[in-house]
C-alpha cells in the first residue's frame, strides 16, 4: 500500500491540477500495478504463455498494431522447446528478453525458419549458440536461442498489417528435459510479501520512467504556422523496457489549440512494417478501437506524390489519414520504423501548424475527402478488428478471411475492401452489381438489399456499350 501511495503522489507531483491527466494518471498506476503483478503459479520447469493485448498492457508507446505473447520464465539448468504455426500474420519477431536488462537477441518471421505449412519450432538452452552469437542453428534445430544463466522470458511480437484479416501464431512451449515435475510450491505469507515487494518496486520503476519523459520530447513549434522536422531516428526512448531489435522511431509532443492542426508528412521507405499513433501524458496508446489515433503503412493513404500526409487535430476535416486528438489538447506522437532495409535511407518526417479551416491548401489536389459514412465504416471496422485480436481463439469457427461479417464458408464474395457495406450474402454493392455484367436487363432491375420498390430498383445500372454493370 505504500508503493501505491508513493505512485498517487508521483502523478500529483507530475499532474498539481485537476483534469484529464491526472484522471488518466491514476488510471495508469492501477493498470501498471495489475500488470507488475507476478504470477504465483509459474516457474521455470512450468513455464506459460501469456497475450497482451489489452488495457493493463499500455505501458510506453504501446503499440496499437501489435500483439506481444511471452513466454516465461525461462530458466537454466532446463531447456525448451517453443512450438506452434505462423498462421496468417505477415510479419513478427522473437526476443529473449533477460529479467535485468530486459534486452536480448532477436529474430524475425523473415529469419525463421518453417515448413511448408508454416510450422516452427524454437529451442532455448544455456547449451545452444554462445553469449556471443546468441542465435544459431544448432543440433536441436535451425532455430535456437542461448539462455543466459539469469534466465529470461520469449516474447512474440505479432505485428499487423491488415487487422481485419491476419491471425496471430499459435504458441506453445515444452520442457525437454526434466525428469521429475514436482510442483509449483505453494503462496506462503513470506513469499506473498516478497513478491509484493517486488511488485512494487517494478510499479513505481516504471512509473518514474514514463511520468517524467514526455517533459524530454522534442517540443513541436505551435506558434503561428510552425514548421519543422522530427528528431533523428533512433532507438526507443527506453531501449531497456523490452524494446525490439531494428525499431527506429521518432517522438514529439503537442500542445494543440481547438482551431489548428498539424500536418505530419512522411516519405516512403523499405521498411518491414510502420506506423503513428498518438498517446497520452503518460505515454499510453489512446483509444484505438473506436478512434482514429494510428494508422499502419497498410491503412494509411499514399498520395499521388508517394507521401504519406497525417492531420492531427480536435475535428475531423474530412481527410484520408486524419489523427483524433480524443479531446487531449496536449499530447505525444510516435512514429515507427521497423526492420529497414536500409537504415541510412530514412529520412525523418515533417510537420507544419497550419489553420484548421485551411488543411485542404496543404492537400495535394487529388487527395480525397472522406465523408462521414466511410469514417463510420472504418472506425466499424477497426473496433471488429481489435476484437478479433483479443478473442483469436474464436476465429478457427468462424474464418472470416475479408474481415466483412459473412463466413469463409458463406461468403458469396471473397476479397470485399475492408469497411465496405455488405448484403446477406458478404458482397459490396460492387460486388453485387459486377455479378450481373454482360446481362443488360437484369442489371438494371437488380436489388443490392431487396430493400426497393418492385419493378424500380435504384443500386446498378450497365454501360450500354461494355455491359458493364456497376453502382449508380
């Protein structure tokens, strides 16, 4: 109880008045200490599995286009093996993370290697590879990490593209060689107490790191129409809280008046994988499954020129990548690059304060205006794909591959675009009309809902000279 005293007052200290930081602050220290919370049924001859996503996993940029899995503790004298299928995700990574430094080696999903139904298996033990080359093939296999003597815990990142429709890897682990399994020994008040000792110190450890560094965030000018670039890419802003290899990133922080915005602008790079995203004070993510506060590489919008322009702001202004302040006047961005090809490459984005009434003379002139049903659309869609992420054990009897609603074994029409309305049968009215091409008459009566008028139907209408049929 007197850590969680020292906490509150470590948000007062940070957070003297009143309001949405300090509420958000509070909020952190509960979710950080469910989170330092060790588990009293494991240890390194039982070893679990265990998945964040989830509120107590928003600890430092978190990221809102991942799910970490770790496995742990992991412990010599015993070595493991770690088993299951890569399934659909396109791209993650594996990293031993040790219990003190909380960095070690890792290896990509490109790097590993599988078979040809995208099985893999991964064996940890103070016997494979050296301190030197931690990661190797060795007799047990191609893939294979050395165990340190402190031991540490496996972490999978399942990093996502398209969220509506890649599922994580499965993930299991074994315990080669113990010969006997006695038991995990039982929750004594001793061991209690010294587990909430630690438990502590870990919240408050924590706490302090991430309370106090939004204060060293690069600043962005908000005076008058500020311009200027992000600081060099770099490693994390703590690469000692479990930070991936081959993650570059760039931060900054706001102070947003209601009648501005900012305009980030980002060049193409050959990266694995990338996003923004917006945090809070306390470097949490904000509200991604009913808000637009990140887009990956994949959801954002490219414009003619190959740039990527994001407009942070309080309202919607009706552009492709608009950014959700979710009423925080102030606030954090962070922008990642992961696993590039070519590290001096990279160049750093940009950003430029403009009026918020006249974004659109900064878009270039083809940049599309979304309206209000196609952000509802969106925001559907990412809510149902957040939920997927943290119910991936439900996805086996109901494979939804095009992420629409309508089952695989169902669907009349594979391969709707994410967010797109659809009828009973999974089909966009696209799609649905498409399926009458060629037939001139029947396009023009087809009914997308059967929701028209009888003999007057008002969805598809055909090109008299290709037959073509599409929307009206």
């Amino acid at each position: 109880m007197n850590r969680l005293e020292a906490a509150k007052q470590t948000i007062y200290n940070n957070e003297p008045t009143d309001g949405i930081d300090r509420a958000e602050g509070l909020r952190h220290v509960l979710r950080l200490q469910q989170f330092a919370s060790t588990s009293y049924e494991k240890d390194a001859l039982h070893p679990g599995v265990a998945r964040c996503p989830g509120a107590i996993c928003k600890i430092g940029f978190d990221s809102p286009d991942q799910t970490q899995i770790s496995v742990n503790p992991l412990s010599p004298p015993y070595t493991y093996r770690v088993y299951g299928n890569l399934n659909s995700i396109d791209f993650s990574s594996w990293q031993l993370l040790t219990p003190v430094t909380f960095q070690g080696p890792s290896i990509s999903s490109d790097q590993l290697v599988v078979d040809a139904d995208r099985n893999y298996e991964i064996f940890l033990g103070a016997g494979f590879c050296t301190p030197e080359q931690p990661t190797c093939s060795c007799a047990k296999g191609p893939n294979c990490f050395y165990l340190p003597p402190n031991g540490g815990q496996l972490i999978l990142r399942a990093i996502y593209g398209n969220w509506s429709t890649e599922i994580e890897p499965s993930v299991q682990v074994e315990v080669l060689d113990a010969t006997d399994y006695p038991p995990v020994p039982t929750l004594t008040p001793v061991s209690f107490y010294a587990s909430g000792i630690q438990t502590g110190a870990t919240l408050n450890g924590v706490l302090n790191s991430f309370s106090t560094l939004p204060f060293n965030l690069f600043l962005l000018d908000m005076t008058g129409t500020g311009s200027g670039a992000f600081p060099a890419l770099g490693t994390p802003l703590i690469p000692g809280l479990g930070a991936q290899d081959l993650n570059l990133q760039t931060h900054g922080k706001y102070n947003l008046p209601l009648d501005k915005a900012i305009i980030v602008v980002r060049t193409p790079e050959d990266i694995r994988s990338g996003n923004i995203q917006l945090a809070n004070r306390w470097l949490e993510s904000l509200d991604y499954s009913s808000r637009l506060v990140s887009y990956n590489m994949q959801q954002s919008y490219q414009d003619s020129d190959g740039n990527y322009r994001y407009v942070i702001s309080h309202e919607d202004p009706g552009v492709a990548n608009w950014l959700d302040t979710r009423d925080h006047a102030e606030g954090t961005i962070l922008l990642r690059y992961l696993w590039p090809t070519d590290v001096g490459s990279l160049i750093e984005p940009t950003y430029t304060v403009v009026p918020l009434d006249e974004v659109w003379n900064y878009m270039p002139a083809d940049h599309p205006f979304v309206g209000q049903a196609e952000r509802n659309a969106v925001l559907k869609a990412r809510n149902a794909g957040v939920n997927r992420r943290h119910n991936p054990a439900g996805l086996g009897a109901f494979a939804d591959s095009d992420g629409d609603g309508e089952a695989n074994s169902t669907d009349a029409c594979p391969g709707t675009p994410p967010g797109a309305e659809v009828d009973g049968d999974g089909c966009s009215i696209q799609q649905f009309c498409a399926k009458y091409n060629g037939q001139v008459s029947q396009c023009m009566f087809a009914d997308f809902k059967n929701d028209e008028p009888v003999g007057s139907p008002n969805d598809c209408k055909p090109n008299v000279i290709t037959k073509v049929c599409q929307p009206k």
